[in-house]
C-alpha cells in the first residue's frame, strides 16, 4: 500500500490478541495470505451464531452452525450490518476472548501444559483474526459511511483489547513457566518456533520489566493504536475534488474526458482517486494542471494527519527506549532479515550511489523531452525537471524513445479479458481450481467471490473476493486485505482462508470496458501473488499463517510474480482488444520488453526516497516531517519539492505497519530475482510440473 502518487500497493495490519503480534493484511501493502479445508468451529464460536438471529440472510440460519459459503466464518454483506450489530458483536467477542485469556492467566505455574497454554493461546489468536476481520474490515469496503465509522471504532475497541491482553504478564509467565518445566521435546519444530515468538514478543513488550514500566508501555500502545487508526480513517474518507476546463486537459484522452462529469460553472470534476490521478499526471501536457493534481495529492490530509504522524513517530522512540532499544527501528528491525538500522543504511546508501548514475543520464533525457514540449506548445521552461514533471516524463521516455503508447496498450487490456487470463494463467501455475461464486452475498455489487480448490485433490482451500473498482470511502489504494487466517481449528481440523484483494481501476463507461493500462496489469498481477500467498500457505498457527512472514521478505514472491507479465505468452492470454478480441501484436510485446528498465534510476530512487526517510525519522525519533522529507527528496532526487505540501501526511505506509520497514520493497526484490530466475524461468514460466507451493520452495532452497 506512495511518493508523489503511491506506485506500490499498500499494506495494512492490524495487532493478534497475545504479545502485541503485528500480521498483515495486506499489498503492497500493502500496502501488510494462507488456507486449507473446512472448518469445524469451536463450541463458543457456535454459541455465537446460533444464538443471534440473522433475517433474510444466506449466510446465516438460526437453524445452521456454518455460514455460507460453506468455511466463512464471519458476515461480509455489509449492506445488511448496522452499527449495532457490529458494535454487539464486537463486545461478544472481547468478552469470549477475556475469559479464556483470565482461564490461562490463573493456572498454577506447576500445571501449566501445551494444552492448557500454548495451544490456547494459539486458538484464541486464530479466533481474533477470524471473526475480529467482519469487524474491523468494513471500514475500507461499506458503502454507509455510519458502517465505516463503526467498524473503525470497532477495530480502536479491538486494538485496545488487544493490547491490554499483549501486556498481561500473568499469562507471559506462564508461557515461560511452559519452556522452563514442561520444555519443549516432543513439539514440532512450528510449535517451539511459536512457543519462542510468544516469549520474544513479551520481552518486546516489556513483560519482564517493572510494573510502573509496563503501564507505561500500554498506555502508548493504546495511544499508537487509535492514531494509526484515525491516520488512515482520514486518508479513507478524504473527497478532494478538482474542476478543470477542456484545454486545461489537453493530452488526455477523448474518451477520458467524455466520461467525467460536469461541475458548477461548466468545468469537468477529477478527484484524487487513481483513476483520476495516476491519467492525468502521466498523460496531461499542460504543466500547471500537472501542478495542481500533484501539489493537492501531496496536501491530502495534511492538516490532519501531519500531527498525528508526528505523534506517532515520538511515541515509538518513548517506547523503544523504554524497552532498551536505542531507537524504534532497532526495535522493528530485530525481527526482520536486514537485522539493524546499520544494515539497512548500508543498503539503501550503496544502492543510490549505484543508482545515481543512471538517473543522471534519464534527467538528461527528461529535460530535452521537456525543452522540445515546452517550444512546440509555447510553456515556460524552467531549464529543470519539477516535482509535477516526473511521472509525465516517465510516460514520455516510454512513449517517445520506446515508441510504447500506453492508450493503444489499454486497448488489448479490458479488466474483464485480463481477469480471465490472469485466473487462468495462476490456475495453470499453481495446480488451483477457481469457482465463481455467483450467489454470495458481498458488500457492494460490484464484487465478486472465487472458491478456491487444489485442482488435483479437490481440497478446498479457501475464498478470495475481488473489489477492482473506486468509490466514495473505500480504501484507496491496491491491497490484499487478509480476513480468515488457514490455520488448524481447536479440535484438530482446518480452517480455510479467506481474504479480499481492493483496487482502483477505471470503471467501464457507457462506450468501453474498464481498460488497463500495462502498469496496472502488472499491480493486479502483484496484488494477486499476495493472495495466492494467503491460500497456499499451510502453516499450523495464525501467527505464521500467509503473509505473516518477515516484513522485508513479504513482498518477494508478488514482485517475482510480477515477471511474468513481461514475457509474451502471459501478455497473450491476458490481452484481447476491446473491439474486436485481437491479443496484444508481438511489436507491442517487444516494445514493452524493451521498456522495462526504462526509468530504473529515477523509479527506484524515489522509493529509496522513501525508504531513507522512513528509517531517519525512525532512529531521530522526532522530526519536522515537513521539513525533513523536503531535505530527503531534493537530496536524493535533486528535484526540489512543492512547498507547503507533505506527501508523508498521505504515506498510508508510516501508520499502517510498514513503520522503519519501507525499505523492504527494494530489499525483497533481490529475492524475488533470484526465485524467478533459479527456478521459474529456468523450468518455463507457465510449467504446470512441480508447482506446488512446497516443491516450489524446497527447490528454491536447494538452489535449483
């Protein structure tokens, strides 16, 4: 789930009940994947939905323990929840959770078992992710903004919870008492991985420190929680709109402007959503329009959300200095591959000066692009690339020194016919079956449900909702947002997984289907790998369960999915021109190929952007954000920024679980080279022979 414009999906978290475990719901975002059979739900969980009423619901019965489809455990017609329904259930399960939590923490240390501890533990985190997600979901899908605002003072009551429970040292030390008594022979080696995780994220949370310590730690806890949430509420429900003539749109498409809507005075209406936004600044030659969608992109929520991220950025340094830690990204980066601060300094410092180079010969190439515009169309020329330029050159480098017309490309990319493709082409790759849910019920018409089964032993998997388009209070970026976690059930069976990927592609209009462009294929394609991720996984325990890996590697096996829509066999089965069905030519094809390392330096540069200031607010532990990513972007990109703006009060990132980790996107895609590279494109990139998930990675580790 950012720089002028976000160019990689967002991820999201949420925090897992025990020891403040972060999992993500997201991406790239992401921008924060698993599943496996049917779920033989626990007897609280029945309780819970045999003793409410649900009317002229498919999900639900008085008369059934299970919802439908058969394996979602929770309501996803949002249509038909009101406030206190998800304010009833979100009490329900506070309460069911607390009680087995009080259960736990009062055993006597000397009877403590796997059993009645660590499995426990185990169940109830499953639990809160699985029926927290109908909960706390609603917030970036409902269409009634009185849903969304419940739902996210559900996930704050949620948050709260959880971190009250993450910092019960009653229930650390009997996890502890586990290891050091019972010890853990016997146990596989996911349950001693688990039993060490619940240790190390006690300590993290200063379980082993004063009392006078540990309040303090909950109380910032609490406070971060309610500011990322409010953070992101804000970046939901923001509705700028612009108004622009014809000719201040010159360049654009005729069928773009044709379809936007007419405001007071007779000037076209665009707002800040992408298919809006990520047109207008690519495509629009007339400069100051340029200008104003990028300088109002880079304000959003600027008032708002500049304190907040500030505050948030100041209570993580408290934290982590309380816990010992020199600075918060010392704290984050102690679980993740990169290890240090130090690491990922060096990193990103000996990526830029490789990087520097190349940009210097693309600005070069930008600014005659920009003089030879500025002289046909009589604009001033500053002599410089400005902020509002970047992305409008990058378009132009592709489509005037690559002879790629990304408008001809949307032709051969109708949503519908890249659907179709891409479903097929992870079908074929991964040994899945997909199934239409024609049926379900969903949160808005427009969204469609697939039922996932291996295709050669029929197991089912899991489900995943697809919700491609804009609308007014819907998250606005690209993310998969994880809602039921593939994880062994209390009695030993197998919960499916569930997630639901959100985009914001252009809606069809009246004329045309909804057409993509080649970057958007490619971020739907990305998108998808997290959740393939999701419904592969078949980790045991919520905490491991799909996407829950180490933050820098998280976006490894989307960004090594992300080749394939380069190569021509893919482009074929997803493409077919809107009128009349034909696949993208092979000229196209070898255009496109011959583009992609175009604007390497100046794309990568920009997320080290964003990457270096990340991890320098996050070992300062204070800054003027303002101020400081003004210094950080013209230091880096030598393009000086739009004063009186602050792109980090839009950088969904910062308060959405990717805080010191930004770096990770460009420290993943080493990975992600490497697997495509040993495994995939050595063995054929649409081989449908040892595919699955296991010998998939097994290979990879074996090195091929």
């Amino acid at each position: 789930m950012v720089v002028l414009l976000p160019l990689v999906p967002m991820s999201v978290v949420v925090n897992c009940a025990f020891h403040g475990v972060t999992t993500v719901l997201s991406r790239a975002v992401y921008c924060r994947r698993t599943l496996f059979g049917v779920f033989p739900i626990s007897k609280h969980l029945v309780n819970t939905l045999t003793t409410h009423t649900f009317t002229n619901r498919k999900y639900f019965s008085t008369n059934c323990i299970m919802p439908v489809p058969q394996g979602i455990n929770g309501l996803y017609d949002f249509r038909n929840i009101s406030p206190e329904y998800i304010e009833k259930e979100t009490d329900v399960l506070i309460n069911k959770q607390r009680a087995v939590y009080d259960t736990v923490g009062s055993l006597a240390l000397d009877h403590v078992s796997y059993e009645n501890i660590i499995k426990q533990l185990a169940d109830l985190m499953a639990e809160r992710s699985t029926m927290g997600s109908p909960l706390d979901f609603p917030q970036h899908a409902a269409t009634d903004k009185v849903v969304r605002e419940a739902s996210s003072k559900a996930e704050q009551k949620l948050e709260e919870f959880d971190v009250e429970m993450s910092m019960r040292k009653d229930i650390f030390d009997r996890v502890v008492a586990f290891r050091d008594t019972v010890g853990l022979g016997g146990l596989t080696d996911e349950q001693k991985r688990l039993v060490d995780k619940l240790i190390l994220h006690g300590k993290r949370n200063g379980l082993h420190l004063s009392a006078e310590i540990r309040t303090e730690i909950k109380k910032i806890k609490k406070t971060m929680s309610e500011l990322s949430i409010k953070f992101q509420r804000n970046l939901n429900e923001d509705n700028t709109k612009l108004y622009f003539t014809r000719e201040e749109l010159a360049g654009m498409p005729d069928d773009f402007v044709n379809e936007l809507t007419q405001g007071d005075g007779g000037k076209l209406e665009v707002t800040l959503k992408y298919p809006h936004l990520f047109p207008i600044t690519k495509k629009c030659r007339v400069p100051d329009t340029r200008r104003l969608m990028i300088t109002a992109s880079q304000s959003k929520c600027m008032e708002e959300n500049t304190p907040i991220l500030e505050e948030l950025i100041s209570l993580r340094q408290k934290q982590a200095e309380l816990l010992g830690y020199p600075n918060h990204a010392a704290y984050v980066l102690e679980e993740r591959m990169a290890q240090n601060p130090e690491n990922v300094s060096q990193f990103l410092t000996g990526l830029t000066a490789k990087l520097q180079p190349l940009w210097q010969k693309e600005r070069v190439d930008m600014l005659n692009l920009k003089k030879e515009e500025c002289d046909k169309y009589n604009y001033e020329h500053s002599g410089k690339l400005d902020f509002w330029d970047f992305r409008y050159y990058m378009n132009q480098v592709e489509e005037k020194l690559y002879a790629v017309d990304q408008n001809e490309v949307r032709q051969y990319f109708p949503l519908e016919k890249v659907t179709e493709g891409l479903l097929d082409i992870y079908q074929t790759l991964l040994g899945l079956k997909f199934t239409q849910q024609p049926d379900a019920d969903t949160w808005h018409p427009d969204v469609l449900l697939y039922r996932v089964n291996d295709a050669k032993t029929k197991e089912h998997l899991g489900y995943f909702f697809l919700d491609l388009y804009p609308r007014d209070g819907k998250f606005g970026h690209a993310a998969v947002f994880p809602l039921q976690p593939s994880c062994t059930t209390p009695d030993g069976g197998r919960q499916v997984a569930v997630c639901a990927m959100m985009c914001n592609f252009t809606k069809p209009t009246k004329d045309k289907p909804a057409l993509l462009d080649h970057s958007e294929v490619e971020t739907y394609f990305h998108e998808f790998g997290h959740v393939m991720h999701h419904i592969c996984s078949s980790a045991s325990f919520a905490m491991f369960a799909g996407t829950r890996v180490e933050r820098d590697f998280l976006e490894a096996p989307s960004q090594m999915l992300e080749n394939w829509v380069w190569e021509k066999e893919p482009l074929t089965r997803m493409s077919g021109h809107y009128e009349t069905g034909v696949t993208l030519p092979d000229e196209i094809v070898e255009k496109l190929q011959k583009s992609r390392k175009a604007n390497a330096g100046g794309f990568n540069l920009r997320q080290i952007v964003l990457g270096t200031f990340d991890q320098t607010i996050h070992t300062r532990g204070e800054a003027n954000t303002k101020t400081l990513f003004a210094q950080t972007y013209r230091s880096i990109m030598d393009i000086e920024p739009i004063p009186n703006t602050n792109m980090p009060a839009n950088f969904g990132h910062l308060a959405g679980g990717y805080d010191a980790q930004y770096y990770g996107y460009l420290w993943s895609e080493v990975y992600s080279m490497d697997m495509y590279e040993s495994c995939f494109k050595k063995q054929g990139i649409l081989n449908p022979e040892q595919r699955t998930p296991a010998i998939i990675i097994d290979q990879y580790m074996e090195g091929c």
